[in-house]
C-alpha cells in the first residue's frame, strides 16, 4: 500500500474557470508549488509549447506540428525542463537505462520537502510525504518515478 496521504488540489483550475477534465497536470504541479497563477502557468506554457513545436528541428517537434499547444493536452519534457529551471527547479533522474525502477511513488522512497515528481504520463507533487493531485495516483505505491524536480534556495 502506499504510504502517502492524498490532499485533493487542483493547482487553481477551477477557480481560474477551467471546466471538465483535462491532461493538465503539468500547470496544476507548477502552480502547486510555486503559488503562481494557474493560467498564468497555462499561458506561459501554452506560448512555450508553441515555441519549442515551430522552432525545435527534432524529429519529434516535427511530429507535433498538427498537434494542438495547449497544455490542457499535456506539456513536452523539453518545455517543462527549460521552464522550470528558470523558476529554480532542479532535476534529479531515479531511473537508468537498463536498471528497472528504483524508485517508486512512497513516502519512503523520496526525500522529504516539495517535490515536482515525473512517472510515466503523469506529473504530480509530493510535499513531506503528502500527494497533492485530484487522483491517487500512486497505484497504492506501485508507480514508478522516473525522477523529480526540487527547489534549492
């Protein structure tokens, strides 16, 4: 079972307006952890999505330009890095090529403070040992954390 408590936040969506589901859990995390406006986030992401598809010469950027740049749709790793580690954020990988998962989505598998961490399609927060999403996503302990993003002052 998993070990962490889940506090139901939504970064700010509804009180922004947003209505209905979305894939959205890269504004909702930020805004989480940084107290910034959701659509502030929204905004800036959409904008960088836009960016890193019209601008990028990867293989994968080329792929993406008939898709849609609202992050409601979900957010590249790419623009998620860059915008992050202009807000201070630093990445810390807990999975390898070839090693299998490490580390999984429990209380005592992550270090303790607030943490923006990525499994697979999903991004979420963990502050001391607190899930804060509108899911339990942690499939009772069993989901695999590629790594996670923290703060250093």
């Amino acid at each position: 079972r998993s070990n962490l408590k889940l506090k139901f936040d939504d970064g700010g969506r509804a009180k922004a307006g947003y209505k209905g589901k979305a894939g959205d859990c890269v504004v909702r995390s930020v805004a989480i952890v940084t107290g910034l406006p959701y659509k502030k986030i929204y905004d800036d992401l959409y904008e960088a999505n836009e960016l890193f598809r019209t601008t990028s010469k990867t293989k994968l950027a080329k792929s993406l330009k008939q898709k849609n740049d609202s992050p409601r749709t979900g957010t590249h790793r790419v623009v998620l890095k860059k915008y992050l580690q202009k807000l201070g954020w630093n990445w810390t990988p807990t999975m390898f090529i070839g090693q299998g998962c490490k580390v999984h989505l429990k209380k005592d598998e992550l270090p303790s403070g607030t943490l923006i961490v990525s499994c697979s399609k999903h991004i979420t927060v963990v502050k001391d040992g607190v899930l804060y999403d509108t899911h339990d996503c942690s499939r009772n302990g069993t989901r695999c954390v590629y790594g996670y993003w923290s703060k250093f002052n």
